[in-house]
C-alpha cells in the first residue's frame, strides 16, 4: 500500500509540473506566435511608397532600386548568400536567431538562382536626387523635410509589400521541403504631383553647377499659370545621406528660393510701375550727376560722374540709382505701398502644408514719410528684403501684362486608380494696368539688348532686369558681400518662363546671374521650342 502511495505521489507531482511547463510555454509570446495561424511565419518588406511626380507624372521619387534576400537561418542559402551581403549587422543580427528574417544584399544575389528568395524594392531617394529642398527626406518612413513632410500621411498610406510566408515548427524555425508562399511587391500609382517639370528642373541645376553657384538660387515659374517649374538652392544635400550635410558649411538645408534678401534695383521696376500707375509720363526727364543729396544725406550712383539726362526707360537700363530717388517724390505713399503689395512683397506663401517662403520686408507708408528710407526703398535698398520666388512671382505678372498669378507648387494627388484630383488654383488678380505692364516691359527688353547684357540669350529672346544689392556685411579682407540677381523672361513676344536667379556674394548681377540666365533660356528653348 505505501508502494502505491508512493507511485500517485509521484504521478500527481509530473502531472502537475507538466501542466505548469505548459501554462508557460502557452504564454510565451513567441511560441504563441508561432502557433498562431497554425504554424505559419511570415516575413515582409515595403517595396515602394506612394510616389512624388511632376507636372508630366514623371516620377522624381523611387527611381533607383535596391535588393533584398529572404534568409532562413542555419540552412545552406544563408551561406551561399555570404557574398552579397550589403548589411552586415542585419545579418549577423538575423542569423543568430531561428526564424526567417530579410536582409540587404548586392543585385549579385540574383546569380544564385531558384534556390534563392531575392525581392526589389523601390529606394526612396539618392544622391543624384532633384529639387531636393522641395521633395525633402524621410528617417525611419516618416517624412521629416519638404513634401515627404508636408503630405507624409499622404504618402504613407499607401504602399505594396514583397512577403514569404514560411511553414515553421513549434519554435519558429522555417521547415524543409515545404512550400513558401512569395509576393512581391507591385508598383504604387498614388502620390503626389507637383508643378515641379523635371526636365526643367534639370536645367536649372546644371546651370547653377556650370557656374559654381556655391551660395544662392534658382526660380523658374509658368507665366500664365503661376505653376512652379524648377526650385534650386545651393549649396544642396544628399538625400540619402542627411547626416554628411549636418556639419557641411554655408547651411546647405536652408531653402534660398524661399528665404528672403536685400533687393536691389530690381525693385526700380516696382517704383516705375507705381509713378506709372499714378500717371507721371515714362518721358519724365532727370539729369544724373552721380549723387543726390536727400536733406543732408548723400546717395551715390554707381557711375561715378552721372550718367547725365535719362528718362524712365534709359534709367531702368542704365539702373541709375538717383534717377528712382527723384521719381519716388512723387508717388503717394500709400498708393507706393501698395502698388508693392500687390506684387507679392511683404507676404509669406504657403505652398504646401509647413513649407512655406517667407514674406521678407515691406516698409509702410510711415517708414517712407521718413525721406532717406524713402529714396532707399526707391532703389530697393533700405529694409527691403525679399525672395527669389516673390521676384519671380513679380516678373511673371509683368511679364502677364498686369495679371498675377500666386505661386502652385502641388498641382494635385493621384488615387490608387491613377486617377487625378486636382488643386484648388485661385484665379490671377491684375495688380497694374495693361498698359503700365507693357511699358516695363519694353524696358526690360532693352535692358536685356543692352551691349553690355551678359543675359541675351542666343536661341530666344528675353526681357529682364539685373540687380547688385549691399547688405552691410564685410568678408574677412573688409569689402561688402553683395547680393547679385537677374530676374527676366522668354520668349519676350510671347511671354512663357519667369527665371529669378540670386547669388550670394557675387560681383554683379550682369556678370553672376545674367549667364546663368541665358543658359537657362537656350536649354529650355532647345528642349521644347519657343513656344511651348
């Protein structure tokens, strides 16, 4: 009887040790992972993203590819694959373990054959990326700058997958000489379109590296539509390697298309376009003698000596400073003001959801009651900044006889059907007469036709207006960093492209901006006709 005792005792106690093993191996998450679905494992990777296109719908994001090889560890295909391994962490990570993970590899791994789970995968972004300001980057999936900011759970949302699905034991580990269920991924039709035209867009960055723009920007706008062709700013940054440019010189993550400067003569065409508006007479005559005293204070011209008598349109060619300094004494402020405000001077533009361009500075009406401010701003020098996309924006509805359209950057989004919803546009608004319109832009032609124009395209013609801003700021051997710009368009008889082009410390904007234009003019020109 003890004997029998005994042996229940014993019984009862590997019973109840066995139930005990079993609650716990019943509540570790992985074996009920692995039970879940009935013994099945399956593996996943994003294969592309919704895309980011321009106005064409062609694509500026997932243009390259990478690959990826499904490894099951301790079998004989995570050897072979050895070779082409391009990330070597993820796979010493993976291979330690028992159940089936993805890794980085070489496109070489497709030598392997059958025996082999390969998937493509669209990579987001690369060092030779376009407008990279303007599409941005992401880290970790998440947009974190520009559009892949701006629209990130737009263009999160949708995606396509490469899986493998494994039959795997009690453990996890991927069994033998079963089959394997593989998908892989299909291309994603959804996204973003921007106005952005990426040939244009290639243009204008190349134009901006034949003349070694290290510090500045580029502008190209659709006359008719407001529509954004090209957006450069230099210094740029890779892409795909953000963490190289934190520590670059000259702060190549700032926008300088959308971030504001001193202006200079550019905005004589504003000044001109308010004395014309307020019906003093283009003839309107002065004698330049190569300054101008404002109550006591003196404002040089850049010819020494004067440029002797000049009218409005000889003074726009020659920018005579002291010229607009007169003129503006007789132009209501308000009305001055104003007339500058309805260019776009003095107001931010959101062109996506946070990406906004920068209002700069618009003196008011009390600013230039104050005479010295007053013959600054005539010139526009003084408190006067302003960005590259506000003085293309300005040349565009000269260049649209008086009608300015705002800038689009994000002409609409493609659904999963590709179909296209379109953006609400708002209609132009005349901010100047046909007429006032017309007569800057005869002046802007001769400018452009002037012997001196470093600007005269050879395969168009253009109109434009150069510019050569102080700021105040002195380099290290005491001479003053200057603003240089050229703002124009083409063809000048059938107005298409507006081009503002800035360079930071340059010599002037005939010399620094006025090639890069011209060079910009030809290739478009070239590429899709005068007309287009």
């Amino acid at each position: 009887m003890k004997r029998v005792i005994i042996v229940l005792a014993l019984f009862v106690s590997a019973s109840i040790a066995l139930s005990a093993r079993l609650f716990f191996l019943i509540n570790d998450e992985q074996i009920a992972a692995a039970s879940v679905g009935r013994g099945h494992y399956t593996v996943k990777s994003v294969g592309e993203y919704a895309g980011i296109y321009d106005c064409n719908l062609e694509p500026l994001v997932n243009l390259s590819e990478k690959y990826e090889a499904v490894i099951i560890p301790n079998h004989d295909s995570s050897i072979r694959i050895q070779p082409y391994l391009a990330d070597m962490d993820t796979y010493y990570d993976g291979i330690s373990g028992r159940v089936p993970f993805i890794c980085r590899v070489t496109s070489g791994a497709y030598s392997l054959g059958d025996g082999a789970i390969i998937f493509r995968s669209r990579v987001r972004t690369d060092s030779r990326q376009l407008a990279p300001h303007i599409i941005g980057y992401t880290s970790d999936n998440v947009g974190i700058y520009g559009i892949e900011k701006s629209c990130n759970e737009l263009l999160r949302s949708s995606y396509s997958l490469n899986s493998a699905t494994f039959s795997v034991d009690a453990l996890g580990s991927a069994l033998n000489g079963l089959d394997i269920e593989i998908e892989e991924a299909g291309s994603v039709r959804s996204g973003v379109v921007t106005t952005l035209d990426k040939n244009i867009q290639q243009i204008c960055e190349s134009a901006a590296e034949k003349y070694n723009i290290k510090r500045g920007a580029i502008v190209v706008m659709d006359i008719k539509s407001g529509e954004i062709r090209a957006v450069v700013s230099c210094p740029d940054f890779d892409t795909s390697d953000i963490s190289a440019s934190l520590s670059a010189p000259d702060a190549p993550f700032i926008n300088r298309a959308f971030s504001a400067y001193s202006v200079g003569s550019i905005f004589k065409l504003v000044t001109s376009a308010a004395a014309l508006e307020e019906g003093i007479s283009p003839e309107y005559s002065y004698i330049c003698t190569g300054s101008a005293n404002v109550y006591g204070q003196i404002f040089n011209c850049h010819k020494w000596g004067g440029h002797g008598e000049l009218d409005m349109g000889t003074a726009i060619v020659e920018s005579c400073n002291t010229y607009f300094i007169a003129l503006s004494e007789y132009i209501d402020n308000e009305k001055y003001i104003e007339t500058a405000s309805g260019f776009g001077f003095g107001t931010e533009t959101e062109l996506c959801p946070g990406m906004v361009s920068a209002s700069g500075n618009l003196q008011t009406p009390a600013d230039i009651a104050i005479a010295a401010e007053r013959a600054n701003m005539s010139f526009g020098q003084g408190m006067l900044t302003a960005t590259p996309l506000q003085i293309c924006t300005m040349t565009s509805a000269i260049a649209n006889n008086g009608v300015l359209n705002e800038p689009v950057l994000i002409k609409g989004f493609l659904d999963e059907n590709g179909d296209m919803e379109y953006s609400n546009i708002n209609a132009g608004k005349r901010v100047i007469s046909y007429a006032t319109a017309r007569k800057l832009k005869n002046f802007m032609s001769d400018t452009v036709r002037a012997n001196n124009s470093m600007s005269k395209p050879d395969k168009t013609a253009a109109a434009g207006k150069t510019s050569t801003a102080q700021t105040g700021n002195f380099d290290d051997l005491g001479n003053e960093i200057l603003n240089c710009w050229f703002t124009g368009y083409f063809p000048s008889y059938a107005p298409k492209y507006a081009v503002t082009v800035l360079v930071e410390g340059g010599t002037s904007g005939n010399s620094a901006c006025g090639p890069v234009f011209r060079e910009i003019a030809d290739n478009i020109t070239e590429l899709y006709g005068s007309r287009s």
